[in-house]
C-alpha cells in the first residue's frame, strides 16, 4: 500500500477527444488553465500535450509548448511540468505501396522529438519505451533502441527526468537495459500505461506482473483509460504505486456525465484518502523522485 501518493494528471493529450467533449484543453491558454486546475485540486505533476488551436487535433509545435508552460509557470500555482515526448513517431502505410509512408504518418528523429523538451527544460519528459501497434488500424507507433538511447542521453543532459512509459513486458526489459547502460538516473520512473490497443490490458493481474518485472528502487505509477482509470488508480495505490487520471486518458466523471481535469483530480484524490492515503504535494514529489528543484 502506497499512503503517500504522486499524483499526475494528463491534461489534454493528442487523441480524436475534442469532438467529444467541451472540457479537453485545445489552446495554450487553455492547456495551462487545465494544469493549474489539477493542481489546485491535488496533482502533484501535469503531463501536458499540445494541440493546434485551428485544428484541435495534436502538435508538436514548439511555440505552443513554451507558451503553454510559460502560463503555467508565470502563475502562482506549483505543480511539477511533464511534457510529452511521444509525438513525431506515428507512422501508417500507404494503401497503394506500403513501403511508403500514408496519411496520418509523422516521423522525425530523436533530436526533433525532444525540440519541445530542450526549449522549456521542464522536470520530467515523457519516454515511451517501445514500438506499438497503437489502434485497430495499420497505424504504428515506432520508437526503436537507438532513438531511445539518443533520447534519454539527451534529456540526462539536460537534467529532464525520463518517465518511461511502458505499454508491454517488452518496453519494460529495453527501459531496464538503458537503467543497466547508465541512461537513466536513480530513481527510475516508470509509468504502466494499460488498456491502450494493443498493448498491455487494463487488468490487476496485468500490472502485478508488470511492476514484478521492475528493477529494484524504482518509482512507479500506472493508469488506465477510459472506465478502467479509477479501477487502475486504486490498483496502483493498494500495491504500492503512484497514479494517473486526466483527460487525456478518460473523459467521464461518471457513466454519461463528462468529466473536467480537476473533477478526476478531486475524484482520485477521494479514492486515495479512503484508502487511507494522501496525494503529496508537488515540492513532496520533487523530493521523492530527485528532480530539478528538489530539496
């Protein structure tokens, strides 16, 4: 049992949501707002994504990201910044030659995925540690070894803590090699991300074996998306974990009633108070993680 819980909420993320409901961050303004929001109600950590203001559909333009962090850095609200790093790594086949890239394909390097990172320098980034097939479609996700490793040496650099996102077993001996390479500082930071198609499932019995297969002193948290988000939250907690809700991963409060960030924030928070528990504070997760700004 975990009774001093980090709690992060993904505010936005880059997924087709804006279309189904009023209350996913689409500006800049909008997406600082939504951090702060959390934070007030108990996050200790907003994971932020952009999205372009015409479109609402996902960016990774990096004026957006300094705007957006600068808002929520010139407010009088704390809260540790953790930007995605996941963009720029989508690729789907063309239909007429499949050895071409198609519509809705998204590939740069290492160094241009982390343009973003290198200009705000925030506290934690975002690192998902694996290829994947991401949806029923043809579309892939692709981050491979060597791009990992570019990544993470970069953010070490920089003085970024790498959350490792991990989807699969697979993500999770790669992420445990570069922790072996010396790419990833003391204490590992993993985030087990379920119910995402098609990686690892939304089940207790899931994450069990999956935080089995963590190395020895790590932090970690997990999530689940959609229904699953609370179910995985007190899962977490009650086997010694951090946490996740937002936005990005569940748009409901309660069956039929859309959800704002800070409603779910409150929500988690109840569930870990009845649990026994409390959601520290931003400078508490600074301290527990070894980030920038820690005592």
């Amino acid at each position: 049992m975990n009774f001093e819980v980090i709690l992060t909420c993904a505010v936005t993320g880059a997924g087709d949501t804006t279309g189904k409901s009023p209350h996913v961050p689409v500006t800049p303004r909008e997406v600082a707002d939504a951090a702060i929001e959390a934070a007030k109600a108990g996050a200790a950590i907003a994971h932020l994504h952009v999205r372009d203001p015409e479109t609402g559909k996902g960016s990774r333009d990096v004026g957006l990201f300094e705007e957006a962090v600068a808002l929520v850095r010139e407010s009088d609200t704390d809260v540790v910044i953790n930007l995605t790093a996941g963009m720029g790594g989508d690729w789907a086949p063309s239909a007429d030659d499949p050895s071409m890239p198609g519509p809705g394909t998204d590939m740069i390097g290492p160094d241009e995925r982390l343009a973003h990172v290198k200009a705000c320098l925030p506290e934690i980034c975002s690192l998902d540690c694996g290829t994947l097939n991401f949806s029923d479609t043809d579309d892939i996700y692709i981050s491979t070894p060597p791009t990992l490793r570019r990544m993470a040496g970069l953010v070490q650099e920089w003085g970024v803590k790498p959350e490792l996102e991990v989807f699969d077993l697979g993500h999770i001996r790669f992420a445990k090699q570069m922790v072996a390479e010396g790419l990833i500082a003391d204490p590992p930071m993993f985030q087990l991300c379920l119910g995402i198609p098609w990686g690892a499932d939304a089940t207790v019995e899931t994450m069990a074996a999956m935080k089995a297969q963590l190395p020895a002193g790590a932090s970690w948290a997990s999530f689940g998306i959609s229904r699953m988000q609370m179910p995985m939250l007190a899962a977490a907690v009650a086997m010694g974990g951090n946490v996740r809700v937002g936005l990005e991963d569940n748009i409901y409060l309660d069956r039929g009633v859309l959800a704002t960030n800070g409603q779910l924030v409150t929500r988690a928070v109840e569930i870990i108070e009845r649990m026994g528990g409390r959601a520290v504070t931003p400078q508490e997760a600074r301290n527990k993680l070894k980030l920038r700004g820690a005592d």
